[in-house]
C-alpha cells in the first residue's frame, strides 16, 4: 500500500478579461476498490457557485459558475489517497461471456466506437487477428498493445487534445490519451467492453516519502472480463501503486480535468500543473 497528497493546479488566463464563466471540473480522486480517498478538496479562484454530483460515469464532477469580472480563473484540487494492490475478485468471462447479447447489450456505450476512438483499417485487422490467436480476453489486450507500440510512440508535441485514434495511427505517434484510445478502439471493435480512465501518475518506480515530485495527468484503460481490470497501454503495464483513478468514461470527451465557456473579449491560455507526494 502507498499513499500520496496531490495537488492539481489549472486554470485560464482571459487576455481581455472575462465577465461571466460556467465550467465543470472533473479533478477530484474517487474510492473504488484499489483506493481510498481520505481527503479531497476544491479551490476556486474566484469565489463561485458551486455544485457537485457524480457524472453519468460516477465520475466526481463540480458544476461552478462567476459572475464577476476576472482576468484569471484558477482551480486547484488537493487530495490524499491510499492505494491498495488488488487480485482478481471474480472468475473471468472469457470470449463466450463476452459475446453473450444480454452481455453487449449492458456495456454497449463501452462497446461503441465513438469518433475518438474508431480504429483506422488496419488496426482493426490487427484486433481481429489478435483476437482470434489469444486464448483470452486478457492475452488479447497484452497482444494487441504490443502491435499497437511496434507502430505508434510516445511523442509529445505531435497531436492535440482532439486528435482521433485513426490519425495517431497514420502519425505514428503520440501522448497517453492517443494511446489510450488508439487501444480502446481496437479492444471494442474485437468485442471486449473497454471505459477510458483518467488520473494521475508519478513515473518513478519507488519515490522516497516526503519528496515532493512533478506529477502527469495520465490516461489508461478498463477493460471488462467479469469485472473492471486496468491495463496500461502507453507503458505495457497493469496500472501501479502510482497510478491515481479519477474519471471514467467512452475517451476523453466525458472526462476533462476542466471545461468551461466565458463571456469577454480577446483569447485566453491555459495553465496546468500537478505534484505528487508519497506519504507512506
């Protein structure tokens, strides 16, 4: 078990300044299995109306909207977090399970392939392939991400937030969330429900405790065999005591860290930033 303090700070600046804003934050940690939330709270700069609800996903969602004049908006989420490793609570499903109709039809917004992650040709040919040489759903997600990486690195720089998985595949590269979908699209087009997570990571494989590092906001997968499993696919790995679970959702459309439209006038930059602290 380990246990981190996050602190998630984002935000836009208004060159124009902004008279009214509404936006919705998705940046606070949830308790699942392989975690504990003992804290967590939201500062917004400034002050605003605030609600807060679980999304459609069960995501922890904080609806706020200003209506003064402000040149800055700011919002940071602090929370502390016990992660548990976790061993497989329930007998997997295997393809039979999967393909069961009652089975599609429970998990079939997880099975849709939204324009995010819709598979270009041929990385639906390699799913199809993948599917029919593994024995199991979870070989299958291990193979088909292995084929994936052959193709696609991880570069910074080269897409954007909007990017669909069809262009990171002629690209040949990108960042966490292309790979997250890239993969979500051929895990679904081969059958396997398949939700996109949101969250946190530290890279280093045991900080020291006390040391404050430069987190990521990070992006992976669950793929459904019985019950939720994570995997992920940027690092080939099932995610770690690092790993930090804060949205879910089809891909990334349903779980931005912060959204929102203003009233003003001119453009406005945003500004994102996240250090984790191991405690224990």
């Amino acid at each position: 078990m380990s246990q981190y303090r996050i602190v998630h700070t984002t935000g836009y600046r208004y060159d124009g300044g902004a008279t009214d804003s509404f936006n919705e934050a998705r940046m606070t940690p949830l308790t699942s299995r392989r975690q504990l939330v003992l804290s967590s709270r939201l500062d917004i700069t400034p002050v605003a109306w605030t609600n807060s609800y679980r999304d459609y996903w069960g995501t922890s969602t904080t609806a706020f909207e200003i209506h003064e004049r402000h040149s800055e908006l700011k919002v940071v989420a602090t929370s502390t977090v016990d992660i548990h490793e976790v061993s497989r609570a329930e007998e997997p499903l295997g393809w039979a399970g999967l393909d069961d109709p009652d089975l599609r039809d429970r998990y079939g917004e997880l099975l849709n392939l939204t324009g995010y992650v819709r598979p270009h040709r041929d990385v639906a040919r390699i799913a199809q392939s993948v599917r029919a040489q593994s024995a199991t759903p979870g070989d299958a997600v291990v193979e088909l991400t292995r084929r994936l990486r052959d193709t696609v690195g991880y570069v910074p720089g080269v897409t954007q937030v909007h990017t669909q998985a069809a262009e990171v595949w002629e690209k040949g590269a990108g960042v966490c969330q292309d790979i997250a979908h890239l993969t979500l699209g051929g895990l679904r087009s081969m059958g396997i429900p398949a939700r996109y997570v949101s969250g946190y990571v530290v890279q280093r494989p045991d900080p020291a405790v006390g040391e404050v590092l430069v987190g990521e906001s990070h992006a992976w997968l669950q793929y459904f065999d019985g019950e939720w499993l994570g995997f992920d696919p940027t690092n080939g790995s099932v995610p770690s005591g690092s790993h930090v679970e804060v949205g879910f959702g089809r891909d990334y459309s349903d779980v931005p860290p912060l959204r929102g439209i203003y009233t003003g006038s001119g453009s406005s930059e945003m500004y994102v930033s996240v250090e984790m602290t191991r405690l224990t």
